[in-house]
C-alpha cells in the first residue's frame, strides 16, 4: 500500500521517479506527487488521482533536478486530495518526505509539535514525520541522517520513507519498519523503492533494508546503514529476481486478464522441478529441514488474509483428507489479535501473494514468539514475509500486478496440494496406487486450465447475465467451498457487484430467504463426495425461481438438465478441482466488471499490497 520511489545519481530524477510510480500503482493510485531537489531548493508538486494525473500536471512545471523521491499513495489518514498527497515539506521547504505505513502515536506528536509552533497542513499521519524531523534537527543541531535516526526513536508504527533536503542535494535517506524498502545499485547512482518492480528497468543489483534500519545513499560513497538505535550494519547487495516482461500487460487490455490466461504456465511453474513423473517423486527443496516438524505436528495452523486466505481453506481440506493432521485456517488479522494458543509442536503457515501483508507479518511474529515453527508460502521472492519465516516455498507465479488476486491463488493451491502430497507419501498416509493416481492427476493440471480458459466467451455470455444483477450468491461444498468463498469476493471486488459465497447446504439456515427469479446462484457442482447433495441444493433453489449457474464435470448430465448455464471443467482428482472451478470464476468477474465499465486493475478503495493493518 503506498508506493515510494526515489533517486540519486547522474540522470534527470522525474522520468525515472515517474516510470517507478507507474510500475507501482498497484500499490496505491488516490493521490500521487513528486519532490525534486535542484540547486539548494526542492520544487514539490502533487494531486490528487492517478499517475497519469501528476505527469500531466508537471507538463508545465519545473522538474529538473538529478535527486528526487515521488510517491503513488493509498489515503489512510485523511481522504485523497491534493494536501493529503505526499511529499510533505517541513516548515522551512528545506526537507521533503515521502511515507508508505502508519505512524500510530502521530496524535500525541502532533500535539507537542504544535505547541512547538508547527502548523500542520494535512490530516496525514506522515506529516508529523516532517514536523518532527525538522524539530530535532534544529534542536539537537543534527546532521539530516542523524535527526531521522534521532526522530523515528519516538515514532510508533510502520514506515518506509524517503528524505531529501535541499542542504544535502546529493543524497537519499531511507528508513523502513514494517513496510518495505528496496536500495538498488547504479553506476554512480541509487535507486529506492518500495518493490523491485520500480527498479528493474535500471539494476538487478539490490539490498532489502531490515526493519528499525536507516540508511545514507549519496553517490560515490559506499551505502551507509545504521540501526534506528546507532549500531553499523553490513548489507550484501543480492540479485532482482524479476524481469522487465512479466511487468507488462503483453497486448492484454488488463493485466487481470493476462493473469488469467497466464495460468497454465504458473501452475506449471509452481509445480517445476517439485514433481517428478517418472520417479513418482514429489518433494518441496525450501522446507525439506522442516518436513519433520510438519510429519510430526501436533497441529498445522494457517495464517493468511483475502484470496490467500481462502487457498489456506483448500489446504486445510488436503492437509486433513491426505496426511491427518489437524488443521484451523485463520484469518491473520484475527488471529493476531485474539490470544490464540499456539504449541511449541504447531506448524503455522503463513500464505502471502505479496509477502508484505501487515496482518500476516504480524500474525508470523507471534507464532514466532511462542515458539512455532512458521513456514511461507509466498509468491514474491525476498519479501519480508518470506524471509521472517523460518522457511518455506515460493509459489512461483511470477509478478501479479492485477489488483484482484488470480494467477497466485491456483498457484498457492498448487503448492499445497504438492506439499501435502510430499508429506501423505513421506507419512505412508495413502496406498502408493491412490499416491501415484493423484502425481499423474496433479501433472494433468496445467493442460486442463488451458482447455477451461477455451470457455471464455461463454462464460462471457454468463457475464452479460450477471452485470445486470445487484447480487449474486455463490455455492459450495467440501473442497469447493472455498472456491464459493473466493469466486465471490472476484466479483465483488472488481463489479462492485454484490456477492456472497456460501456453503450449499448453509442456504437453508438463512440465505435461502434472498433466492427469487432475480438472483443469480453460481453453484460449483463438480463429481465429488457430495455431488448429490449439491445437486439436492441445486433443486431447492430452482423450486424458488433462482438463476442457476453452475460449473460441472465434463459430460454431466443432472446438473446441466437443472442449469440456465453451464460450464464444464476437465475430469480430475477432487483435491484438485480448486484449481479448475476457480478458472472460470476469474473470468466471470473480470468481463462482468469490464461490462460494467469499472477499472479492473485497479478497483476503488483497493491497492495490492496492503502493508498498514
Ligand atoms: C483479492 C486480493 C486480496 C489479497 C489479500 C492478501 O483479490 O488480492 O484479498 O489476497 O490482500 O494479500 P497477500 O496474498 O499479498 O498477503
């Protein structure tokens, strides 16, 4: 949440400051501003909306300047306008600072920074920032590194914030807690930014500033880092693992869609060099140290938030049916704050698309804390999730920038079908016959999710069906409640179509009230344990004139006889069909909402990312 970039080097700062915000904006897009420091005075400007806003805002504006930081906000203190936008200057304009997180105690120094004389012209907790920089700075008579260092001491919260001053033209201070912050590596030039994305384009060569770490970035001089409480630290610059391509929408008109029609190939990504046809062979090399305490936990707890919480529901469902061991799946922002118990003897596994999730890092402190052993399952490498875990595995599915999560839900299904899979085998939970049925199933996949994407236009001919409706229930049972639970929040989230997932046989206590002629029931009813009871489900809503949609094994016949719609998905292995069903649940929702005429990839109020709690 929140996008900060920054540089200093040889180059004119603005067209690198903007290509940045625009490779971040997923992050964030209700306000957006940049700061420039040129010959000892730092030009500001900022407004409010989008990226492309504040370019045409600066057509006639002064943005030269080889130092610069600019920031692509999500409004949390204070609504997106132009006062709101960041950089914030101090009182004096001699320092600007940009800020992604949130700075809890700002009420309190706001207070005292008033006293002190300072007039606040923001609701922004960051301002206080600012205020507070300045104040020490001229009080203590600090150098500006040393006055950050001195004033985040007294902060409480989160931040990943960038420094200019216009005394010290040639230099970048970077500060991070909580929030991410990425310093890459030019010839003579520093690059920051709050995710590799921003980066790429100029250096792979990067280091990930720990939390509680401040550093100095002047060109010519080595990187200097110190901790907030002035002890040296060493960073070793490792390599970006991104390219530029997968940052681009490929002549898709969305990247939504490209996600999408990208998952046959992640899928297979996620499962490369983990599953071994030949030998029957599967195996997770990032947490083959752990397989152990996962063999022998007392219970499996998963942690996660949004979409990735519900892949956690899928692997509650394969942990249980194939290795037995007792799993809760737990929203992390509950989680974090209810007192749980956690064992000694529990494995939590934390699941982040983004790896910077607040609520999840929060919940992986905790179970640290108590002493569990916490592994991740992350799709981007080096972030701070996957690496406050005690390991783990990456997903693989390379960079989702679609704000509605796609492409990294079958991925993180897919790692959790795999490693409850490695483990069932390693446990002699399953006979070998059934171990090597679902290893072929599992290889079967990537194929298949290419076949259903063959469906699209009817599934567009179902979305010109939904996009008229305020709101839609959608049905599941067992393995595909979840997919209910995840193919509702698509459609909400992007239509802003009302929509609610259910399990099938819940109807009855409640929701059942709300079926009449104008409500669309998208019902997941695919060979499975519970196949008839669905199809039981199916009749009870037809008898009240609900609209059935429904997804089906290839060649059903009861089903798609009851239907107003049907779509078929491929023959598999019940674990599996999360991965299949939730294909044309994407595209349901992602041609609703373009026939609604909503801005897909960046749905309102929405920002990927979400790094304040
Ligand atoms: C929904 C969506 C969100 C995320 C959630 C967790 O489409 O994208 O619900 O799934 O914010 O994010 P990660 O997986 O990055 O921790």
């Amino acid at each position: 949440m929140c996008g900060i970039v920054g540089y200093v080097g040889n180059k004119e700062a603005f067209p690198v400051l903007i290509k940045g915000l625009y490779r971040m904006e997923y992050r964030g897009y209700d306000s957006a501003g940049v700061a420039i420091v040129k010959e000892n005075e730092i030009n500001i400007h900022k407004c409010h909306g989008r990226v492309s806003d504040l370019e045409e805002f600066c057509k006639d504006k002064d943005v030269t300047g080889t130092c610069g930081i600019a920031h692509t906000r999500w409004a949390t203190h204070g609504e997106p306008n132009d006062q709101n936008a960041h950089p914030h200057f101090s009182s004096d304009k001699k320092i600007a600072l940009i800020h992604n997180g949130i700075i809890e105690n700002h009420l309190t120094l706001k207070v005292a920074l008033e006293k002190n004389g300072y007039i606040f012209n923001s609701e922004t907790d960051t301002e206080v920032l600012i205020h507070l920089i300045e104040d020490v700075k001229k009080n203590e008579n600090l150098p500006l590194a040393e006055a950050v260092r001195v004033a985040l001491s007294q902060v409480v919260g989160t931040y990943g914030i960038i420094v200019v001053s216009s005394d010290e033209p040639d230099t970048l201070i970077v500060a991070k807690k909580g929030s991410p912050v990425i310093i890459g590596f030019g010839k003579n030039e520093y690059y920051v930014a709050s995710d590799g994305a921003a980066l790429i384009e100029y250096t792979n060569k990067v280091v990930y500033l720990n939390d509680e770490e401040i550093a100095v970035l002047t060109p010519g001089n080595d990187l200097q880092v110190k901790t907030i409480k002035n002890k040296k630290v060493s960073h070793y610059a490792e390599k970006l693992q991104l390219s530029l391509e997968e940052l681009e929408k490929g002549g898709y008109p969305h990247f939504m869609l490209k996600e999408i029609y990208e998952q046959p190939r992640s899928i297979a990504d996620s499962m490369r060099g983990r599953l071994n046809l030949k030998k029957d062979v599967v195996s997770l090399g990032g947490i083959v140290e752990y397989e152990d305490r996962l063999l022998n936990a007392r219970r499996i707890v998963i942690v996660a938030c949004g979409t990735s919480y519900h892949a956690g529901l899928v692997g509650e469902h394969l942990f249980e049916d194939l290795l037995r061991i007792p799993v809760e799946v737990e929203y992390a922002s509950e989680f974090r704050y209810r007192n749980p118990v956690i064992y000694e003897d529990d494995v939590v596994i934390a699941i982040s698309q983004s790896g910077e999730t607040a609520d999840t890092l929060a919940a992986i402190e905790l179970s640290k804390k108590k002493g569990a052993t916490v592994l991740g399952i992350c799709n981007v490498v080096g972030s701070s999730i996957a690496r406050a875990t005690d390991a783990g595995s990456y997903t693989h599915a390379g960079p989702e920038i679609g704000v509605a999560s796609t492409k990294a839900f079958t991925a993180q299904v897919t790692v959790l079908a795999l490693m409850a899979l490695c483990l069932a085998d390693k446990k002699k939970k399953i006979p070998k016959k059934q171990y090597v049925r679902m290893v072929e199933a599992l290889e079967k996949i990537p194929d298949q999710v290419k076949q259903i994407l063959q469906s699209d236009e009817k599934v567009k001919e179902i979305a010109s069906y939904i996009k008229d409706h305020t709101n839609a229930l959608y049905l599941g049972r067992n393995y595909n409640y979840p997919v209910a639970l995840e193919g509702a929040l698509k459609l909400k989230e992007i239509s802003y179509i009302h929509a609610e997932g259910y399990p099938a046989a819940e109807m009855k206590h409640g929701p059942i009230a709300l079926i009449d002629e104008n409500m669309p029931v998208i019902v997941i009813a695919v060979n499975s344990a519970t196949y008839e009871k669905v199809v039981s489900n199916i009749q009870e809503v037809k008898a009240r004139k609900g609209k059935i949609i429904s997804i089906v094994t290839e060649g059903d016949k009861d089903v798609a006889a009851l239907s107003d719609y049907v779509i078929e998905i491929p023959k598999t292995e019940e674990l599996f069909t999360p991965i299949l069903t939730s294909i044309p649940l994407q595209l349901l929702a992602y041609h609703a909402a373009v026939m609604c005429g909503r801005d897909v990839d960046r749905p309102r109020n929405l920002a990927k990312s979400v790094t304040v709690e």
